[in-house]
C-alpha cells in the first residue's frame, strides 16, 4: 500500500511535473508566440499602417472633398439663398419703386387732375367774371342807350310840350298885336266869325298858363287871361285850350272851352298893342332899363331866351356842373323854365315868379320841392339900402316833408363883375339864410351874395355858403357862361 501510495505519489509529481514542465514548455511557448504573435501582430500592424497610410490619405482626401462639396453645397445653398433673397428683395424693391411710382403717378395725377381742375374753375370763375362784365357793360350800355333813349324822348317831350306852350302864348301875343294872319294860322279850323271876332278884340293879357295833358297828336293848355273887345268891357277868362299836332306844329283846335271868370277887370298898366300888325314888325317888346347908380327895375323875360350856367364846388370838384337854363313860357304871374344838366343830361323843371323869385324844382316825374310864399331873393326895383325879411315853407312833394326858410336879404352898391359871359354893371344883393327842418329841428344856415345885372335880367354871379348842423361847411361859386336873349321881332 504504502509503495502504491509512493507509487501514485510518484506517479502524481511526475505527471505534476510533466503537466508543469508541459506548463511551463506551453508557457514558454505561448510566450513564444506571444512575442512572435506580437511581433507578427507588431510588423502585421506596422505592415497595415504601412498599408493603411494611403487608404488614410484617401479618406483624409474624401473626407476633404466631401466637407469641400459640402462647403460647396452649403454655400451654393447660401448664395441660392442669398441670390433667392436678392432675387426677392430685388422684387419687394422693384415692387416697392412700382408702388412708389405708381403712389407718384397717382399723386402727380392727383395734382394734375386737381391743376386741370383749377384751372377748370379758375377758367369758369375768369369767364363767369368776364361773362358778368361783359353782362355789366352790356347792361350798362343798354341802360346807357335806354337813359340815351329816355333823355331824348323826354327832350322830344319837352321840346313838344314847350311848342304847345309856345303855341298858345304865340296866340295871345298875336292876338294882342293884332296879327290876325298869325293867329288864323295857328287856328286848326278858322271861320269868318272868327275873324270878326279877332278883329274886334282890342286887348289880351294873358295871366297864367300851364300845360295839363300832351301826347303825340293832342295836348291841353290851361289858361287865365283878361281881355276887352271893341263894344264889352274887360273880363276875365279861364279854361282849357285843346291843340292838335298837324303837319310838324301845333293847331289850336277849339276856343270854346274857354268860360269868363270875372267882368271887373282893370286894364293894363302897360300900354295895350298897336291897333295895326304892321307897326309891330321888328320891335322889341320891352327895353331892359339901365341902372341909375341906385335903382334896377323888373327883369323882363322873353320865352326862348338860354343862359348858361356853371357851378363850382371848391370843397368837392366832382359836383361841379354846367346847367342850360331855357325859358318855356312867361306869363304875368310865373316864368317857367327848364333846366338841362349838361354833365349828367338830367333835366328839371323851374318856376320863378316874374321878379326871379324861386316857386318849384320838379324832376320829369314831377317830383321835387315847392315853396310858399315863394323864396324872395329880389325885391323890385332894387334899391341901394333896400332890405326885407321873409319866412318860407319848402314841401317835398314826394315825402311831404317840411323845411323853413327864414330870409334877410339887404341890397349893396353897383359893381363891375366879370364872369365867363362877360363883364356887367351889377347890383350886389346879399341874403342870410336859415332853414329848419321841422320833422328833427335841425337848422343849416349859410349865406347867399348874388350880381343882379339888369342887360341879362338874372344875377351873373352868385356866392353860396352853407353851414350844415353837424358843422360842415359847404362853398358854391355860380356864373354866368353864356346868355343867348331871343330877338322879340316879328
């Protein structure tokens, strides 16, 4: 047992050892080739990096061109992106100027349209001005020519009613002068017992007359007149004479209108007509008095006689005027007189009573003022010395309004005036004046000196000053430019 046991034991170290040597031998071995592994595995691996240097590099190589076209890629996206970008900002800046060219096209058609608009206006507002001037001075000229046209046609008026006037008074001188071949020519319808009754009449002294109606072809006078025949005593007439135009002049149709008034009659002062026509050709009917160094006597007016006169305003040029003053008709009683402003063609009608003292101032309408008593300027004859006082009611006949006129007028010395006309032996007449308005009491008064030249029988010059309530002062020079007397010979 013991020598298996030592055997086994034997047997165990041996195989031990075997095993160990075998161990280690494999051991070694591995080593071996773990070296040599290592080795081969060393030179293998510097074999592979030898081999795998190029396949690096051509990785490396790819790598890099990868990344290159991937910087290629990238910036061909960025300068795609950016070329978009451009490309969009270049269509949001082409939009952006098509919008700011078309906001400009629209403002500057917006202007246009506004320009040609004002213009538009501006051309309709210059036409509708110019319409309207061309309306204006058309109107103007219209009312021009209908002002022209009424001027004329109230001249032709007034120049007609004159010659029926004319006519009528013409009558009554002939009648008075015995010009019996005159008087049966102005008759519409002479008969022998006209004739007869023409014949037998010694005298007429026409007092009043006035003019009641007038057309074209007809017109009525009114008259007042005292008359005597051969076997009646004196009397006094009134009534209507009728007129009919024929053959450019008036015809006295009818006497018979006419009615006596009054059979207590005085004959007149003055001597009455010589009893043949033929003493009376070429002879004045008054000769005008010179004065006697104190005294002028009664103006003695004839129909037809013109004077004209100017009007200076030294405080207001542009009032200044010329006026024609005819006288219409002349009787016992008024002169009237038409008066023509010969800067304006407006015409008034006047009355004086014989002595030029002021009765009326009428338009042709008929409107304007009277006075009552009548103004007295003059107290005939004139006196060197002389004075008087007189009260006044002046009436508008269109407001009926009043005014008072209060007169003191005193005669001075002789002068020689020249005017326009010429020069005259004058008396100098001076009168203060106050007029109250007797609606509000206001009062104006102002003074009034006037040149009475007996060879024209009216003042050749007079100085008018007025002094208003509110204090303004108010100057006038009047004077005589021209004065055409008519020659009284038959």
């Amino acid at each position: 047992m013991t020598t298996e046991v030592g055997f086994f034991r034997r047997t165990w170290v041996i195989v031990f050892g075997v095993c160990s040597v075998i161990t280690t031998g494999i051991g070694l071995v591995s080593n071996a080739l773990n070296i040599t592994g290592y080795l081969a595995s060393d030179l293998k691996q510097q074999d592979d990096v030898a081999q795998f240097q190029p396949s690096q590099k051509m990785q490396r190589y790819g790598e890099e061109e990868r990344q290159a076209e991937r910087q290629r890629l990238i910036e061909e996206e960025r300068q795609a992106e950016m070329q978009r970008l451009i490309e969009e900002g270049t269509q949001q800046a082409v939009l952006r100027m098509q919008e700011q060219q078309q906001e400009e096209q629209r403002r500057a058609e917006q202007a246009r349209q506004f320009e040609v608009q004002r213009l538009f206006e501006q051309n309709q507002q210059q036409a509708k001005i110019e319409q309207e001037r061309i309306d204006e001075q058309n109107a103007q000229q219209a009312l021009l020519q209908m002002q022209a046209q009424q001027e004329r046609e109230a001249q032709r008026v007034l120049e007609r009613n004159n010659q029926a006037l004319h006519t009528v008074q013409f009558y009554f001188e002939s009648v008075n002068r015995h010009q019996i071949n005159k008087v049966i020519d102005i008759l519409a319808n002479p008969t022998d017992k006209t004739r007869k009754v023409l014949e037998n009449t010694e005298w007429v002294r026409l007092n009043d007359i006035a003019l009641a109606s007038a057309d074209d072809d007809q017109a009525i006078v009114n008259v007042r007149f005292q008359g005597k025949s051969k076997d009646t005593a004196a009397r006094e007439y009134a009534g209507s004479i009728p007129l009919q135009w024929r053959d450019q002049e008036w015809k006295i149709v009818t006497l018979k209108q006419l009615q006596q008034v009054s059979n207590t009659v005085k004959p007149p002062v003055t001597d009455h007509a010589p009893d043949r026509e033929e003493e009376y050709e070429g002879v004045t009917e008054t000769e005008v008095d010179s004065p006697d160094e104190s005294v002028a006597n009664a103006p003695s007016v004839t129909q037809g006689d013109r004077y004209i006169y100017e009007s200076i305003y030294p405080n207001n040029p542009k009032s200044n005027n010329k006026t024609e003053r005819v006288v219409a008709a002349v009787t016992n009683k008024k002169i009237l007189l038409y008066s023509k402003n010969l800067t304006s063609d407006s015409i008034r009608q006047l009355e004086y009573t014989p002595e030029w003292n002021f009765l009326s101032s009428k338009n042709k309408e008929g409107a304007g003022l009277t006075y009552q008593p009548p103004l007295k300027y003059f107290k005939f004859p004139l006196t060197t010395g002389d004075s008087w006082n007189q009260d006044s009611t002046e009436t508008n006949t269109k407001t009926g309004k009043k005014r008072k006129h209060t007169i003191k007028a005193s005669v001075g010395d002789w002068e020689e005036v020249t005017v326009p006309a010429g020069t005259f032996t004058a008396i100098k007449v001076t009168a203060q004046t106050t007029v109250i308005d007797l609606e509000t009491g206001k009062m104006t008064v102002g003074k009034d000196i006037s040149w009475y030249a007996p060879d024209v029988g009216r003042s050749v010059k007079s100085l008018l000053t007025s002094t208003s309530p509110d204090g303004q002062q108010e100057k006038q020079t009047i004077q005589l430019l021209e004065y055409h007397p008519v020659e009284t010979g038959d």
